[in-house]
C-alpha cells in the first residue's frame, strides 16, 4: 500500500469496523498525543491493522472481535492483512 | 518579623513550667496527673487556652472551604479530560483459538469495568474494587471484588444476584475461564429517604 | 448495559475507602467524586500553607494527577482524605520552592463575613494566624491541623527539626496571646 493511499484506507476500515455489532467505538491506538484510531503499516508484504476497540456486552467478544477483523479485510481489500486489536473497554 | 525571645524558653510566668511542657501534658490526656502542673492557676489557664486553640485548629479548614464562594473548578475538568485518555490497562488477555491472521487482546481494565458495570446495575448494591488473580498462565482466572449495599438491601440475595450476574456474562467476555469468584461486602451505603441528590 | 446517571448519583454516597477502590480500578467518574468531595478543605489546607489563593488551582491540578497515578498503590483505601493531604503538602511546598520570594505576598485568605459577626475564637484564630510569620503558621498548620509529626513537618518543609520546635513555639504563644489564652 502507497502512503497516499493510506488516510483514505484508515478511514475505511474505521467506518466499517464501527459497524459492526457489538463494537461500540474506536479508540486512538495509543496514548500518545495524535495517535490515529487505525493504524496501518506494511512491512515485508504483510499489511498490518492495528485497532482499538469498545464492544458491547450483549455481544460475546470472541464474535466481534471476529467480525471486526473480517470488516477490517474487506475494507482494505486484503484477505491476507493481519488484524490486531485490543478491546479496551466492555461495557 | 522575627521574634528576640529564645524559642522553647519559658515564655510566660507557668510557675517554672514551659507552653512545649504543657503541650506535651496535653498530648498525654493529662496522665499522669501532675499536680505541679494542676496546682498552677497560670497553667491550668494556659491549658484551657491551649484546648480551645486545639478546637478551633480542628474546625478551620472546614469553615474556610464553607466559607469560601463557589467557583468553577476548571482545573478538575482539565484533570479528568487528561486522565481519561490513559485509564489503565492492566494485564492483558490473549483471546485463544483465533485463526490464523487475527490477534486480540481483552484488558484487564475493560474487564474491571464490565464487572463494575455489572454491579452497579444490581439494585442496592455499588462496586469496589474488582481484582483478577490468575492461577496459572494460561488458565483459570480467580475474580475478587468489594461492594457495598445499600442499607436495607437484603444482604445474600443482592449479593447472590450480583455472583449470577456476573457468572453469567463473563464466559462471553473474559478470555479465560473463571476459577473463585469472592464478594465482600466492605461498607453500607445510606440513602436519604427521596433517593440521592 | 450502562450503569449511567442511576450509578452516578449513588456514587456520591458511597465511601471514600469505595471510591478510592474503583478510582485505582480505572473509573474516573469515581476519582471526579472524589475531588469534588474533598477539594474544598484541600483547597483550605493548600491556602493556609501557602498563603497564595491564586496559585490553589494549580497546586490542586498537581495533587489531582499525582493521586491518580499514585492511587493503585494506596494500601488503605479507607485513609484516601489523609493520604489526599499528605499529596497536598508535597505539592504545595514544591510550588512555593519553585517560586522563592524574598518578601511573601500574604495575601487576604478567605473568611467568614465579619461586619456583623460576633468576634468570637473562630475568627480570632483565624486573624491571629494571618499575622503570624509564614513559617511559624505553616509548621502550626501541620501540627494541630494536618496532624504531622515534627519529623514529617522538618522533611515537608526541608529544615531541621530544631527549627520546626522553635517555630511551632513561637506559634502557639502567640496564637495563645491573641486568643487571650495567658492572661
């Protein structure tokens, strides 16, 4: 993925992940100031999705976080895109 | 400003006895009885001064902050805007059994949360602390938690309501089976008739 | 499932020792009711030692986030008001090291109306305070208020504890004088 591409594809993948049942919001990856709620890096032809997550408990967590991942893949296109995601709040 | 007089010097006529003397007295609960000091009309007064000074010194800070006019606590908002964006993760929990190509983790802290949540939602009772306490890797998970009822509450049905809660809905959201789950009531709550403010 | 405005209300009578418990946990709803209940006598408590009321907010923004990173380690929870106040000493006297002045600005601490108020031992105390030296009424303020040992007073304040007995004398004959306790 070409770094110009990337924004457009950070915005797809959170819209689609936001979507799906059970998941409530993204959260920025990280701490850190300005940190984006999708992050996304290419290394050695494995793209990378890094994602952080509030679910809903009337939702088992194993099954959004299965969903969420296959949204993540459509989004970006990618079958072979490795998704990771913390879940950072249940409520 | 500064004061000539040596500090800790007799500072007053206390029949050979000094205020540091007497403070100590004082501190004592004025045991023993010393009928130097007792027998002293100048230190029986200085006591009593020294007694009312005590008091007031004990209600001064809550009649200041009555005192004080109310204002917008703009440092609190600043303060809880700032730590709401680092709220403790804690431990890490590996969700097993994914295919190959997603990873997840829950944190403990979203778990905490949930299991607050939880009894919060119980009636008449509020959560503590929740601790998770894992008893091997990768194995059973033993939960702690402090509440407190509300006065009144029937105390083993609230709490048994509370244990159902959360062992039914924690096998969907914690990645690890659930070994001990330990409830201890710490503290009643009291609720003025007409419910909180 | 939200807990919400139910939760939110019940919240404000729970127990300091509760409070302190979730806060360490992660709930900043807990921690804001915690501030809220006792910032009003930290708030006293910083002004009395610093005699800066302009600097207050600053100085209880530090004790707020200090206590938010320190509390998962607070052993007793019950203890959270006293442990608030020993945070509160700290940072206080930080500011006014950071900021030494030659002259100290005291500044008019908030009383009580008194056109009319009988002038009883309350605002004899208060006014007697007022005119004490700044150290001599900081070191009176962490004994008979905070409630320190001379040995945490000398190490609040980074001076002998000599000193701390001179000045906590020095402070209590003339708080005894004012209030006409040696007559």
């Amino acid at each position: 993925m070409t770094d110009s591409l990337i924004p457009a594809a950070r915005d797809a993948v959170e819209a689609a992940v936001a979507a799906v049942l059970g998941v409530r919001v993204l959260y920025p990856v990280s701490v850190l100031p300005g940190a984006e709620r999708v992050r996304l890096a290419e290394r050695g032809g494995v793209l990378r999705c890094e994602l952080r997550i509030a679910t809903d408990a009337s939702v088992p967590v194993g099954r959004v976080v299965l969903a969420a991942a296959a949204a993540a893949r459509r989004a970006l296109d990618r079958d072979d895109a490795l998704v990771v995601l913390e879940v950072a709040s249940i409520e | 400003m500064t004061d000539a007089r040596p500090p800790g010097g007799p500072v007053e006529d206390l029949d050979g006895h000094t205020l540091d003397e007497l403070v100590d007295y004082l501190d004592r609960g004025r045991t023993p009885y010393d009928p130097g000091i007792e027998s002293s009309p100048a230190c029986r007064i200085a006591l009593a001064g020294l007694e009312r000074l005590r008091a007031r010194a004990a209600d001064l800070l809550e009649e200041d902050a009555a005192a004080a006019p109310a204002r917008p606590e703009h440092w609190m908002t600043a303060v809880l805007d700032r730590i709401s964006l680092e709220s403790r993760p804690g431990r890490r929990f590996a969700l097993p059994d994914l295919p190959v190509g997603t990873d997840a983790v829950v944190t403990e802290g979203a778990l905490r949360g949930l299991v607050r949540a939880v009894g919060d939602s119980v009636p008449g009772l509020l959560t503590g602390r929740v601790r998770f306490t894992p008893q091997e890797p990768g194995g059973a998970v033993d939960l702690a938690v402090e509440v407190s009822l509300v006065f009144g509450a029937p105390v083993d049905g609230t709490v048994a309501e509370f244990r159902r809660r959360v062992l039914a809905l924690l096998p969907d959201q914690a990645p690890f089976p659930i070994g001990r789950l330990d409830v201890r009531v710490r503290d009643v709550l009291e609720v003025p008739e007409g419910g909180a403010s | 499932m939200e807990s919400s405005d139910v939760g939110a209300d019940v919240l404000t009578l729970a127990s300091d020792g509760l409070l302190a418990g979730r806060a360490a946990d992660g709930d900043d709803r807990a921690f804001a009711v915690l501030l809220r209940r006792h910032s009003p006598v930290l708030r006293a408590y910083v002004n009395r030692l610093t005699r800066r009321p302009s600097d207050a907010d600053d100085v209880l923004q530090e004790v707020a986030l200090t206590a938010w990173k320190a509390l998962p380690q607070l052993q007793n929870p019950d203890s959270v008001k006293a442990w608030l106040f020993r945070i509160a000493e700290r940072q206080a006297f930080a500011m006014l090291r950071r900021q030494p002045q030659t002259a100290e600005i005291d500044e008019e601490l908030p009383s009580a109306e008194d056109s009319l108020a009988r002038f009883d031992d309350r605002d004899q105390l208060r006014s007697a305070l007022s005119r004490l030296p700044a150290q001599q009424a900081r070191v009176w303020v962490l004994r008979e208020v905070g409630g320190l040992s001379y040995d945490e007073i000398a190490e609040t304040l980074a001076v002998p504890q000599s000193t701390v007995r001179g000045a906590l004398a020095l402070a209590r004959k003339r708080l005894l004088d004012a209030m006409g306790g040696t007559a």
